[in-house]
C-alpha cells in the first residue's frame, strides 16, 4: 500500500471517530432531558412583552383645521413726488426712516419762487396806493358833482379807474396766492405716518412735475389679504373676528370685507382682516388664516406610533383581547382619514373603547400573550 492511500484511510478513519463522538453527546443529552422531564422539571417559557396600551374612543366627528394663506398689506402705500418743476435741496430721509404726518420729506430750491412773491407784493401795495388814492378822488368829485363843480365825464372817469384798481389789487393778490401755494409746494410733505420704503432722487437732481421721489408706506392700518375658497366664503361674516397666525404666532384679526370677484388665476376670493396695532408685521409678509369645521365621519384618534402598515393604503393596529386568561393582541384593519401631529384619526373595524397597543406594534405578534403597562 503506498503513502497515499494510507493517508486516505487515516482520514476516513478520523471522520467516522468524530461523527461517532457527537453521535454519543446527542445520545448524552437527550438521556439527561428525559431523565430532567421525568423528574418534573419543565423547560422555562418565554416571559410576555410589555406594551402601553390607549383606548379607541370612537366619535361621530371631528374638527379639522384648514390654512389660507395671505400676505400682510399696509393701510396706504404710495408714490410720492413735487408738484411742480425744480431742483432738490433737501432730502435727509433715509429707507427705512418713520415719518410723521405732515413732516417735510424733501425741499426744493424756492429762491426764484421767494422772489417772485415779494416782487409780486411790493406789485400790490402799489397798487393797493393807487387804488386807495382813486377811491378818495371818487369820494371829493361825488361831492363836488353835486354842487356842479365837476363834469358828469370827469367824475365817471375818476369812478371807473377806481374800479379798475380794484380789479387790478384782486389780480395782483390772486397772483400773490399762487406763488405762496407754489412755495409751499416746493415742501414734500407725509399725508400720514409711515416709512420711507425707498428714495429715488437724491440732493442736486432736477424734479419734474409727478417724478417719483419716495416710496412711503403707511405704518398704521396694516390689512391682511387673505385668499379664501369660495366655497369657505359664505361662513365669514364681516365683523366678527377670527384666528390668524404670523410668524408661528396666532392672534385674533377682525374680518373687514370680503371681495365679491374671484382671482383668475389662484380662482379664490380675497378676505381683508385689520392687523391690530400690537402685533408687529411687515408689509409684504405671508399670513395664515386659521379656520376650522366639523366634519361628520365617524372614527377615532390614536397616536401615530399605534400604526402600523398593511395592504392597500390601508393601516392595521393590534387590538387587545383577554383570551384564555391571557392578554393577547388581534390585528385590526384601519383607515387614515386626517394626521395632526403626532395623532391620526382613523375609522375601520375597532370596536368603540377599544384598548390598542401604543407603540412598539412591529415587536409583537398577533395572537402572543403580552402586559398592559398602562392605558391612556
């Protein structure tokens, strides 16, 4: 026999005298569990899992919030520039900067306008000289005619120039009119409080007449518009005040009006509510119209955790059960009708007051014994 095939045959030797050693251990062990079962010794069982429990409390409807969204709007916004023509002398305001009703904006360069009217005055008190001289010549010639010491012509003469200087002061002092409301003109004033949202011009810069100077936005008055379903619209009264939120913060907002068109284009109605006074807001910004209704379907809440998977866009949660003196879970087909954080109202085949596993449901089996820790 050469050195291979002794080789081979120790090998097949080794095998049998291992698989023969475990086949004794086997042998071993089952001896000591039926000698152990004889005794009475019974192998340990599995202790229950323990689950938190919450009762299924059904009801024949829920509240469900709904969000429309809107923007806040100032009061009065507008455009503001001169009336007429010149050049910008003052403007201090920077964006940004509050303004009190009929505070100066901006100046315009007024010299030549200054001159004008006290050319325009020394016209008038000439002529007002002129016209008192005449009225005094008028007054001794009325005498005079009486007596026959002055011709009826001479004494229409002296009459009519007395009119017509007196036409002439009226002239002369609408004139004078004019150029003062020129001059105040020349002064940009605020038509209300508010800020200056952006300039245009600055010191130097020739104004014409209706040239955009300022962007003034009114500080007070702020609306919110809101767009609303028309569907919604018939349960807004004008009046009554209702919940708004700004900025993750809600507060109650007087409804104003409610448009009476549809948009185009979102195709909903706009519902103007007043901003109070205490509640700080920026033109512009995005505003939540918080309303809520009553929907009749019948179901329950249970935290989202109780949830668990199933077919068909359905959900199952494990029921419990006392069977057989045990504690068991049963598994029961829901659906998802509304999520608000971390609760979801659901309707299905549970039974009212019903107590459902919490958390936890993919750990346990339906039909295993469990503990109930608690229910809520």
């Amino acid at each position: 026999m050469n050195k291979h095939s002794e080789g081979t045959t120790a090998s097949r030797y080794t095998s049998l005298a291992g698989i023969a050693v475990a086949a004794l251990v086997v042998l071993g062990l089952t001896s000591v569990l039926q000698a152990r079962f004889a005794m009475g010794e019974k192998p340990q069982s599995r202790a229950p899992l323990t689950v938190e429990g919450v009762t299924y409390q059904l009801q024949d409807s829920y509240k469900r919030a709904d969000s429309y969204l809107g923007l806040i709007s100032a009061g009065r916004k507008s455009t503001l520039g001169f009336e007429i023509a010149g050049t910008v002398s003052a403007l201090p305001w920077r964006e940004g900067s509050h303004v009190a009703k009929g505070e100066v904006i901006a100046r315009l360069d007024d010299a030549a306008l200054q001159a004008r009217s006290r050319a325009t005055r020394a016209e008038l008190a000439q002529a007002e000289s002129e016209l008192e001289l005449a009225q005094l010549k008028a007054r001794r010639q009325r005498e005079l005619r009486e007596t026959g010491a002055v011709s009826r012509e001479a004494f229409d003469e002296t009459r009519l120039r007395a009119q017509a200087l007196a036409s002439r002061v009226d002239a002369v002092t609408a004139q004078l009119q004019s150029i003062e409301i020129n001059i105040e003109k020349t002064q940009l004033r605020a038509p209300y409080s508010g800020v200056i949202a952006d300039r245009f011009v600055h010191e130097g810069a020739v104004a014409n007449p209706g040239t955009p100077v300022v962007h003034f936005i009114e500080t007070a008055g702020r609306e919110a518009n809101i767009g609303v379903s028309v569907s919604r619209t018939s349960t807004l009264i004008p009046g009554n005040h209702y919940t708004l939120s700004l900025r993750g913060k809600s507060f109650s907002s007087k409804l104003l009006s409610v448009r009476p068109d549809v948009d185009p284009v979102t195709r909903v109605t706009t519902a103007v509510f007043s901003i109070p006074a205490e509640v700080t807001a920026v033109d512009g910004e995005p505003v939540s119209l918080i309303l809520s209704e009553q929907v009749p379907l019948q179901g329950g809440w249970l935290p989202l955790s109780a949830l668990l998977e199933g077919n068909r866009g359905l959900w199952t949660v494990l029921r419990l059960e006392q069977r057989d003196g045990k504690t068991v879970s049963v598994r029961e087909a829901v659906e998802v009708i509304e999520l608000r954080g971390d609760q979801a109202y659901v309707h299905g085949t549970l039974p009212a007051g019903s107590l459902v596993v919490a958390s936890g449901v993919h750990r346990i089996t339906p039909g295993t014994p469990v503990v109930v820790a608690g229910g809520r």
